[in-house]
C-alpha cells in the first residue's frame, strides 16, 4: 500500500465523525455510516483540510454490503492500517421486563452480530500488522433502564477482549478504549437534560484516544 487507510464505521455524527476528520490528514479515510449528509458534510470537512475520504452510506448489519465493502477495499488498496469501530445502536432506556423486542433485535443486530461479522471481515485487511480500535462504555453495564444497550455493549465488549487476547503475538493490535462523556446524540438520549458545556467535545476526546493507541 502506498497510501495509509483508515476505516471508520459510524462515522457520520459524533465521536466517529470526529476520529475520521482527526485522521484525515495522514490518512484515506474510509467513511461508514447510514446518514448520506452526514458522511457528506464530513466529505466537507476532510477536503478542508487538504485530505481525502471514500464515503460508504451502508447499514453495517447487512453482511452483503459489508462483504461487497472489504472486498472493494482489498481490490483497490490491499489492506488497512487503522480500523475505528464507532457504529452503535441506543434503544430506548427501558425497565428489563419492558424491553421492546424490536429494540432488543435490533440491539444485538447491530451491537453485538455487526460487530462479530465486521472482525471477521476486517481482520484479514488489518493483516498483522494494522490496528483494531473499539469503544467501551461501562457505565450503562449495570445502570437501571440500560437493559438492551448496556447488555450488548458488554458483550461487544468481552467479544473484543477475547480477539484483543488472542493477537498478542500475532497481531492485529487490539485496543478497547473508553471515552468521556461527550454531548452527543446518542448520550443525549439517554441523559437529557444534562449539562452539556461539561462535557468533553468529541474532538477533543478523538485526539486523546487516537493518542493513546
């Protein structure tokens, strides 16, 4: 490869569109998301920068688009150097015995099936020497009303620690980070209301960890 490549899945809003501007100048991103305008307006702010970015607008859950997308990044670049896993879903904050099954399904579709599926994928991109970087968020593992979300966090979670064990000495490197709270969508959710100004920016929290691996 000539070029370093980084691919960024959830990258359309929040902590994900600010780890792939954040890459954006030694790096080609490979943006993932659903939202069109968001991957746009990130397209936007790469270019800005004097970077450059292939924009993916597909749903992670679906593993024929995701298969045709390792593909297209084998056939045209060989590998990746850097994978960011930010994609999540935030079901609705729910008593355990309340939780909706369409919540639920869609919880472990994308949370804990996507997840599997995109290493399985991604892990011969990455080769030996790449790096894998996901996202923890232990806070909601036994917090009330997190139900859906903070069970299939977890078991991303332990999904991730078990490959992180396993490449040791193999590689790819493995890393799961935590963030600080961020004023996000996804964390407005869950916490509305709250004082944002307190919270740390997401670019400010993309440096950190992207330092940090």
């Amino acid at each position: 490869m000539t070029d370093q490549i980084a691919l960024v899945t959830g990258a359309s809003r929040g902590l994900g569109f600010a780890i792939a501007e954040a890459l954006a100048p030694d790096h080609h991103v490979v943006a993932v998301a659903r939202t069109v305008g968001g991957l746009e307006d990130l397209d936007d702010r790469i270019k800005a920068k004097g970077g450059a970015a292939t924009l993916a607008p597909m749903d992670i859950a679906d593993p024929g688009a995701m298969a045709t997308l390792c593909r297209g990044i084998h056939d045209r670049w060989g590998g990746i150097a850097l994978w960011v896993h930010c994609a999540v879903h935030a079901a609705p904050l729910s008593p355990a015995d309340h939780i909706d099954t369409k919540d639920w399904n869609k919880s472990v579709s994308v949370n804990l099936n996507a997840a599997s599926m995109l290493i399985t994928y991604v892990a011969p991109l990455l080769g030996a020497e790449g790096t894998a970087v996901f996202f923890d968020d232990p806070d909601t593992a036994n917090a009330k009303f997190f139900g859906a979300y903070g069970a299939t966090k977890a078991g991303q979670a332990a999904l991730v620690r078990s490959w992180a064990a396993e490449t040791v000495k193999t590689g790819p490197r493995v890393h799961l980070l935590t963030p600080r709270p961020m004023p996000t969508a996804t964390r407005a959710r869950f916490y509305p209301g709250e004082a944002r100004p307190d919270l740390a920016t997401p670019a400010e929290e993309a440096a950190r960890l992207l330092a940090s691996i």
